[in-house]
C-alpha cells in the first residue's frame, strides 16, 4: 500500500534509454523512466505513440531493440519464465476462449500459472454475481473484464498491467471494473500500470503519470510533483516566450492576451511577481491534454528530469 | 458508516474532496469524535479511486487533528469543528449586506461582484500557501 519507502527495495519498474524498432521504424526511443512499487501509473498517449509497445517488453511478450528494462530490480528478457510470472496482464480485448465456462478459464489459469490462486479467482467472481459454469460467450462485455481481471489477480503477480481495459466498455461496467483494480491495489499492494486514451478518468487512478507521444516520453513523474511543477498564465499578448518563468509547453494566443502552460524553472522570476499576468494552478486533465498536444520529437528527453536539472533554459519551447 | 464521493469534473484534487466532506460534515454534524471512517481499501473499492491518495486525505486530516488511526481498528474521528454561532452568522451578514450595498452603489453587477469575490478569496488563499 506504501509507495516509494521500501528502504532501497527495487522500483517495479525501471527503464533507461529503452527502445524498439519495427524494420526501419522506431515504435519507441530513449525511454528513460521509473515507477515505484505500490503506485498506480497512468500510461497516456494517442493510438500508435508506443503504449502497447512498451506494455509488451514489460510484460516480455517483445524484446526490447536497444536499452535496459528492469522489473523489480530483475532485467527482463522476452519469453523468460521469470518475466513472465512478474506481470500480469489485461489485455484490450480481454481474450478468453468463448466456447469455455468460467470455470473453465480459471483451471486453465491454474495449469499455466505456478503461483495461481483460486480463490482469489472464485471469491471475486462470486462477490460479482458471474455463474462459474456460465460460458465466455454468455458473458457481458463487461463480465468478460471482470473474468479476465480476476485470472490476472489470481496469479498474483507483483505488476498488474492493463491496456486500455475499459476502452470497449460502458460507464457502469467501467466504474465496476475500476472499483475492483482499486480495492486489489488497497489489498495486496500490486503496482499498477494502465494504458488509457480517457484522460478524464485517470485523475482519480493514478498517483504516477507517463506522457508518449511519437514514441518518446513527453512528461513522467509523481502526478502531485509534475501537477506542482506547472502554472498556467494569463499574460499580455506581446509576452515573448524568454520572458516566461519556465518552459513553455503550450501556447494559446488571443487578440490581447495569451494563455500559456509552463513548466517552471526556479531560476527564472517567478509569474507573481509580473503585475497584471494571471497565475493559476494546473488541473491534471489540462496537464496531459497540454502534453498531448506538443508536436512529436520535441522532447529528447525526459522533461520531468529536465525540470530538475539546473542551468538555463535552452529552446525547448513549441507553439 | 461514513460515505465519501467524488465529482470528477469539479477541479478540485481528488484528496481534497475527500477532506473537505470529512469538514464538512463535522461542520454540518454529520460527523462525531469517535466515529470509524471507512478504510482505506473500502473507500478505493466504493469509488474506484487510488488508495494512495485515500492515505493522503486521511494523513492530511490527521495533521489538521481531526482524525486519528488506532492500530488495527481504523481510523477515528478525534476532533471536532465547531460550527459558527448564529450570532456570528448575523453578524458577518449584516456586515456583507453593507458591502453588496455600496458594490450594488458604484455599478457592479451581480456578475461583477461574484467575480470579485473569487478573486480576493484566490488572493488569499495564495498568501496562506
């Protein structure tokens, strides 16, 4: 349940310039991030910036091109037993066989899976009303979810990855899902790792935040840190970009006056002290749709780290 | 038991939600000294919310001395807030009463004068972090 105050226990997930080509296509480059045990990570990024690639060489369904990726302090290799056994995995369209009951599927999970639990398995399922001898195909979408939820818990893996698992689900039967990820990272202290496109619904979720775009990390870090980091400005249209107390990140200009998203740099003047500009804290959604929106390949690195650094600020600015 | 929610579109950081309706509810009597909030994982599972920042909103009410942990039992409401007084209500009303008048005198509208009220309450909440 605790984060980061393992007393030097390994993160569960640690990356340093990882990254994966396709033929002469890089799907992901310089990845260079860390998730501590215990936190809920928030994987944000339009369709083909990388997410299910990344997702995959941590799960160890794909090797990696070039770079390190560790889980739980253990470099992982595609296909090993060990990876495989560190993380579960919800994948988007919930694969499970149709023609199978529940029961079924669960003593499937129980003949491939070492450390399977079924009573995790069975105590969920039950709570949720699902019928064990019911077959897949009988199943709401969002039963077919919870199915595939449980069979991930019940192997018990210390890293719970989900791609886009509610994506093809209604509210409700999103919610309910969301309700039983969260009691299990209550519970049993899993880290987890989800991949959305709903910014909306991942404030709620997520104490970790990671930001791709074209295949780079735009933003990654403690949400309350990254959310700190921010201020959002009202400043007369004429403000020239150098006059901004951080790095710009995105730029809105109007007739008179111009909304801009920076990320601070405490070796500028602070925004409080210009009169007449607006300086208002940051909302998570407007945070990562601000990200989103910055053209591909203007982050070489991690701006997160870059925030930190000291020195001045190069141009790192986009409109 | 003690039931929190949250709205996902108010802007205000999910932690705090759940703060200020442990606040609230002390002010409104809804809440007791002695009464059990619902534990962590209850309160994850009930609104689908991250149990790190469930720890964060009841930290934050510990620290304001309004609830307590006792190991193994939960965490308690230790404290109290005590709601104005009438008098003070009238007071402070008549007073803003006074105020809307001569803002109503030089001009502002409804509209003008709620804009201006955000905006000294932004000021000085600024000025207390």
């Amino acid at each position: 349940m605790t984060q980061g105050d393992g007393g030097g226990s390994p993160p569960a997930l640690r990356t340093a310039g990882l990254g994966r080509r396709y033929g002469h296509v890089w799907a992901l480059r310089d990845c260079t991030l860390t998730v501590p045990a215990g936190a809920v990570a928030g994987l944000v990024g339009p369709n083909g910036a990388g997410k299910t690639t990344l997702l995959q060489m941590i799960i160890g369904l794909l090797q990696p091109t070039e770079g390190q990726l560790e889980v739980f302090g253990e470099t992982s290799h595609a296909n090993s037993t060990d990876a495989l056994a560190r993380v579960s995995y919800v994948a988007q369209d919930h694969p499970l066989y149709r023609d199978f009951t529940v029961a079924d599927m669960f003593h499937l999970g129980r003949a491939m899976n070492p450390s399977w639990d079924q009573g995790v398995a069975t105590t969920r399922i039950d709570a949720l009303g699902i019928p064990l001898k019911r077959k897949i195909k009988g199943l709401s979408g969002g039963q077919q979810a919870q199915v595939s939820l449980a069979m991930a818990l019940a192997k018990r893996a210390p890293l719970l990855a989900l791609d886009e698992p509610v994506s093809s689900l209604d509210p409700i039967a999103r919610l309910d899902f969301m309700r039983e990820v969260m009691a299990a990272a209550a519970d049993t202290g899993v880290t987890v790792l989800i991949a959305s496109h709903v910014v909306s619904e991942l404030e709620r979720l997520c104490d970790w935040l990671i930001v791709l775009t074209g295949g780079r990390v735009q933003l990654a870090g403690p949400v309350d840190d990254l959310l700190t980091a921010h201020q959002l400005l009202t400043v007369p249209r004429a403000t020239r970009d150098a006059e901004l107390p951080g790095f710009l990140i995105h730029r809105a200009d109007s007739d008179r006056h111009s909304t801009v998203l920076v990320r601070t740099d405490p070796a500028r003047p602070a925004a409080q002290e210009r009169p007449g500009w607006g300086v208002e804290p940051v909302g998570f959604e407007q945070l990562v749709l601000a990200y989103l929106q910055r053209p591909p390949g203007t982050a070489a690195d991690d701006p997160a780290q870059a925030a930190t650094r000291p020195g001045p600020a190069t141009k790192e600015v986009t409109r | 038991m003690f039931r929190f929610r949250l709205d996902g579109a108010s802007g205000v950081p999910p932690y705090l939600q759940l703060v200020h309706q442990v606040r609230q509810s002390l002010l409104l009597g809804y809440l007791r000294e002695g009464d059990r909030l619902p534990t962590v994982k209850d309160v994850a599972g009930d609104l689908a919310i991250n149990p790190n920042t469930v720890v964060k909103a009841y930290r934050q009410l510990e620290h304001e001395g309004l609830a307590g942990g006792r190991p193994g039992q939960g965490t308690f409401i230790t404290g109290t807030l005590s709601p104005a007084t009438p008098d003070t209500h009238n007071i402070l009303r008549a007073s803003l009463e006074k105020w809307l008048r001569e803002a109503h005198a030089a001009g502002l509208d409804d509209e003008a004068v709620t804009a201006l009220i955000a905006v000294a309450r932004n000021d000085m909440n600024k000025e207390k972090v």
